[in-house]
C-alpha cells in the first residue's frame, strides 16, 4: 500500500496519506500571544489549508483530537470557535483533553484524521 508523506522533516510529516485517509500532525497557531479562541482559530484555519493540499477538506472529517493548556479556563472558548467552524451535520468523532503542550505559549493543539473525498 502506498503511503504518501507531505511536508515531511527529519522528525515528522504535518500530512501522511494512506488508503484513502489523510493524518494531519498536532496544528497549532502561530502567535502565542492569542487567547484561546484567537489560537483555535488560527489553528482551524491551518488545518483548512493542509486538508486542501492533501485533496479534501473539513467536511471530510473523521476524527479530531484536542489537546488544550487548561480545559477548567479554554474548553468554552474553543468550544465557540470550534461550533461555528465545523459544518452543519459533519461534526466529526472528537476527544477533547488538558495536556502541558511543547511551549507555554500553546493554548490549543488539534490533531485531526479525514477521508480523501471518493
């Protein structure tokens, strides 16, 4: 089976595409100086632009992980932008979890899974 690998480093591919599903690497936001809801916005609109490259796009969505800083003070705000970003009807399988992220900076981290369209 082949396995197709974009935007790939020595550590990690932000794109793996496998048997008709494509894995986006953990996205977060480039400014660490946002709120929450600036940071998942942010963070959303990167995962838009790789699941474009990879060929599909968030009504494809199969599974999203989402790793916030302090889910006591960011799950309600990332919940705000998340409700208005995902399509009406294709809201995805979800796991939403506090995590201590790589930087301090990071509020949000979202890790997703999508179909390539048939």
């Amino acid at each position: 089976m082949n396995v197709e690998r974009l935007q790939t480093d020595t550590r990690m591919s932000a794109i793996v595409k496998h048997n008709g599903t494509v894995y986006l690497s953990g996205e977060v936001a480039n400014d660490l100086e946002g709120s929450a809801e600036q940071q998942t916005r942010e963070t959303l609109d990167n995962i838009e632009r790789l699941l474009d490259q990879a060929g599909t796009d968030k009504t494809h969505i199969l599974s999203a992980t989402i790793y916030l800083k302090d889910i006591a003070t960011d799950f309600e705000a990332m919940n705000r932008v998340w409700d208005q970003w995902v399509p009406q009807g294709a809201a995805p399988a979800r796991a939403t979890v506090e995590a201590k992220l790589f930087d301090p900076g990071f509020r949000v981290e979202i890790s997703i899974i999508a179909a390539l369209p048939a």
